[in-house]
C-alpha cells in the first residue's frame, strides 16, 4: 500500500492501493476496505483515485459518497 499524504490534514485514510477497477482504502484504526467498479461504481472509483493521488479529500469523499459501498473488509 501507499501512504496517503494528505496535506497537513487530519484523515481518517492512511494508505491506498489502486489496482484496474479498484482501490482499497486503509483507515486510521487499521481497517481496510476494497471498492470496486461494481460496489461503488466506475466514476466513483475512478474519483478516489484521482483523490488518492493527490493527497486530498479522499476521507471526506468516502464519508459523503461511498462509506457503505465497499465490496469487502479485508482487515
């Protein structure tokens, strides 16, 4: 996984893996999450992403749009 450096902020992310029609999310408290094309949607997907990369807002986009709409806990 890679570490998600969010700017000087607080985020409940710590680290993301993204893989063709997924991303998996690693959490503060140690969960991880998978969302995929099929679970979230490819927009969706294709938005955290881009967040993740950038190191920005990702927490706030999960929290707002896709918190339920993972496809499994892995941890």
């Amino acid at each position: 996984m890679q570490n998600y450096n969010a700017s000087g902020h607080d985020a409940g992310v710590v680290a993301y893996e993204i893989a063709t029609d997924s991303i998996s999310v690693k959490f503060r408290d140690g969960s991880v999450y998978l969302y995929t094309n099929k679970s979230a949607g490819p927009a969706a997907i294709a938005e955290m992403k881009m967040l993740a990369k950038r190191g920005e807002g990702l927490t706030t986009y999960i929290n707002q749009h896709v918190r339920d709409h993972y496809q499994e806990k892995l941890k």
